[in-house]
C-alpha cells in the first residue's frame, strides 16, 4: 500500500493511497469463499452451487462487501502507520477502481489535534476595570431585601395596581349563573395578568364594602367553548383591600437576615464586602478573558472543524437545558439545537482555542496544582463561605466536584502565571460610567 500524506487548512490531512490490486483480489477470494459455503440457490444443496451460479446470485454485494472492507482497513492502516492524532470520521473521496487487475485508488481527509506552540505570552499591556461600589449599590441591595420580606397587609384607601383586592365574584351569561366563573373571598392580586383581560381593570378604584357588576368577553381561544368569545356579567363585591408593606430597615430586620449581623452598620459592611468581591470576580474574569484573547491573536494557529462543531452543539444542549429549566419552549422563538449550535460556532471556538492557550502555558511553565495547592485552596474557599474545612470537603465529594474543584485552583495558578508576566494597570469604574456603558451596549444591541 502507498500513502502519501499532505496538510491542508484548519488541521487536516489529505492522505492518497493506492491499494494493490492482489489485496482486493485475495479478499474478494476470501468472502467468496464464505459466501459459497452458506448461500442457498434453488436447485443446489447449500454450499454446493456452482461459482458461476454464485457468483450469478452475490457476485454483486460480495465485490461491494470486499471493495468496503479493503477501503476501510487502508484508512486505519494508513492513520496508524502514519502517526494521525485523527478526530472525528475519515472522509473517503474520489475513489477509482476501474478492474480487479488496478490497483484502488482514493483520497482520505482527517481532522486532526492541531500542532499548535504559544511563543508570545508575556510582555503585553492590559487594563483592570474594577467596578466602584458606592453607597447607591448597598442601597439598592437593601432594598431588594426589604422588597422581599415585604408582606400584604389591610390597607386603607380603593383598590390599585400591585395590591391584593379580596373579592367575592358571581359571573352570569344571559341572566344564568356559572358556577366555575364564581369564587369567595378571592385574594386576586391587581396586574398580575391571571384573570381574563378586563377584569382586573375594572376592579381598580373600587372601595371595602363596595358591589359592583363589570362586563368582560371572555377570549375566543378560552378552553370553556361555551364561553370563548361570550360577554359575561361579573357581580363583584370587595371585602378587603391589602397592600405590600416591607419591613423597617432596622436592627431586627438586620437579624431576621442572618443572625451574626447584629445591626443594620453589619448588614451593610456585609454587603459592601460581598459586592466588592463580586466586582474583583467579575473585573478578573474580564481581564482573564482579554489576556487569552489577545494570546489567541499574537499566536495564530487553526483548530478542526469537528472540534467546534462538538462544542456548538454542547453549547446548544445547555441552553435547550436552560429554556427547560425556566418552562419555555425554543420553538416558540423559531430555535432548535441546528439553529442554536449555528449561533454558537464562534463562541464555540473561541472556547476551545482559550482551553488550548491555556493547556500550552501549563505545559510550558510547568503549572500543575498539587495536593498541597488543592488543599490551600478548599481551606480558602471554606473560610469564604463560613464552612469548615471539612464540610467544604464533604460538599465537594458528596456533588462529584473535587476534579472540578481542582480545574478551579489550575486556572487559577495560570491566571496568576499571565498577570504576573503582563503589565496590568486597574482602573476603578464608577457607577456613572457603568451605567453608561450599560446604557451603550443596549443601544447597539437595539439598532444590530
């Protein structure tokens, strides 16, 4: 066999071979041979037909049986004798064989692991950018929490949009009661969009004690066919009008949180520190993803196709996952896993590059965490999330992520190789500016 190999783009092989015409010979033999022994021809005791007869009745199917079969092992003959890291499927093209007395001739396209160094590494200029955190986002915080905790209670005053209106109803068509279309003291919250459209409209402004009949349409498309599209007369009658109260930003409230926030100045300090180590988990992701960006850019090399195509497909699987997760169905918005992995391609690459630059900087430097750097870490992170080091190491066991824990503390250690070889200036974002770059990137989003 001869096998001459030849690299063409994005990491792939082009291999011609040519297959002496005695293997497909001394195969077709072989399977002929079988074949003989099995077949069953009218007029002939099996296995005694004929090679003519044979040849008459399979000759085809064992031709195409012997010429797949010879195609195939030179394809993994020629990847093995040739050291072919191969991914993916062979591609066989452009196959002739013009008589049993030619040699096979064909073509065989490989995706292979890209060879691939990273020179340029060191020595570039990179900005921080660290969000500020100021008193208007504890605030905000702070609010968000009392919003939460706000309950409804009795109000004074007619009913309005966000409160609770507690209401007996009767609904009649043509003068008769409908017996699922009434309810007591129903607690129907005003905007929440769960009644038919109109109704909760029209209970705005009513006061306690007040009765009062509206007419809605119910919707055509409504499940109760008799009364899809019909006017229905509701008889209302107002009980009790509750609106959300939240609680007093005050010590006890401080408590009600967590119990080691013994006044309101704790819960404060708490949350500044927390959004501070939000803002330097954020601004080091940014940074980390720029240093690899501009790493991919100064160190240019090509990846398989089917690489990024198995990553945009996992890429479209976990956001299929996540519409599950929230109830909604893709197919609403006209997307599938094809459309979505599409959407995903250049992420998917960009992905997978960013794992390759940062496998040939460990391997380079050296960078591999030990137990001992495993285990600095788990006492890190259990100290951070007020675990001791042991429930830390149970949790970690008990979800299966003590391998995910150490691929954590791996890119770490790189992240602290890049920023220690690059030039890196911080610069503190204020809230003004972050809102303006917010405020930028929806109006670019909108006119895409």
């Amino acid at each position: 066999m001869k096998v001459t190999v030849a690299d063409k783009e994005k990491s792939q092989k082009e291999l011609s071979v040519e297959i002496p015409a005695q293997v497909y010979k001394d195969t077709f033999e072989k399977e002929f041979d079988k074949a003989a022994k099995t077949v069953k021809v009218a007029g002939f005791r099996q296995g005694k037909a004929p090679k003519d007869v044979v040849l008459k009745e399979k000759g085809h199917a064992i031709r195409v049986y012997a010429l797949e079969h010879v195609i195939n092992e030179a394809v993994k003959n020629a990847i093995e004798e040739n050291g072919i890291r191969a991914m993916g499927q062979p591609e066989v093209k452009d196959v002739k064989f013009e008589d049993d007395d030619s040699p096979i001739t064909f073509k065989v396209y490989v995706d292979v692991f890209p060879t691939y160094d990273i020179e340029k590494f060191s020595g570039f200029e990179f900005t921080k950018e660290i969000n500020s955190v100021e008193t208007a986002d504890v605030d905000n915080v702070l609010d968000n929490l009392l919003k939460r905790q706000a309950a409804f209670e009795p109000a004074e005053g007619p009913v309005e949009n966000g409160c609770v209106a507690v209401i007996d109803f009767e609904g009649k068509l043509n003068g008769e009661i409908i017996p699922q279309a009434c309810a007591k003291e129903y607690p129907l919250e005003i905007g929440s969009g769960n009644f038919i459209p109109g109704f909760e409209e029209q209970v705005i402004g009513m006061n306690k004690g007040e009765v009062k009949d509206i007419t809605v349409t119910f919707p055509e498309a409504y499940h109760e066919k008799s009364l899809a599209g019909q006017p229905v007369v509701f008889t209302i009658t107002l009980h009790e009008v509750k609106k959300k109260a939240a609680p007093a930003l005050d010590d006890a409230f401080a408590k009600s949180i967590n119990e080691k926030y013994e006044t309101v100045d704790a819960l404060k300090k708490a949350i500044e520190a927390d959004l501070k180590s939000e803002a330097e988990d954020l601004s080091k992701d940014a940074l980390y993803n720029a240093i690899l960006d501009k790493l991919i850019e100064e160190n240019p090399f090509d990846i398989p196709a089917v690489m990024v195509v198995e990553q945009a497909e996992k890429l479209a699987e976990q956001t299929l996952r996540q519409y599950s997760m929230y109830g909604m169905n893709p197919e609403q918005f006209g997307l599938n896993k094809k459309k979505l992995a599409e959407q995903h391609m250049a992420n998917a690459e960009r992905q997978i590059k960013s794992a390759l630059v940062i496998n040939k900087i460990s391997e380079k430097n050296n960078i591999n965490p030990t137990d001992e750097d495993v285990e600095k870490a788990i006492a890190e992170y259990a100290e951070k999330f007020e675990r001791s080091v042991d429930e830390f190491k149970k949790e970690l066991e008990q979800y299966g992520g003590i391998n995910s824990f150490r691929n954590t503390v791996f890119t770490n250690m790189v992240y602290d190789y890049l920023t220690a070889n690059n030039k890196i200036a911080e610069k503190v974002i204020s809230k003004a500016e972050r809102d303006a770059k917010i405020a930028e990137a929806s109006q670019a989003a909108k006119e895409a």
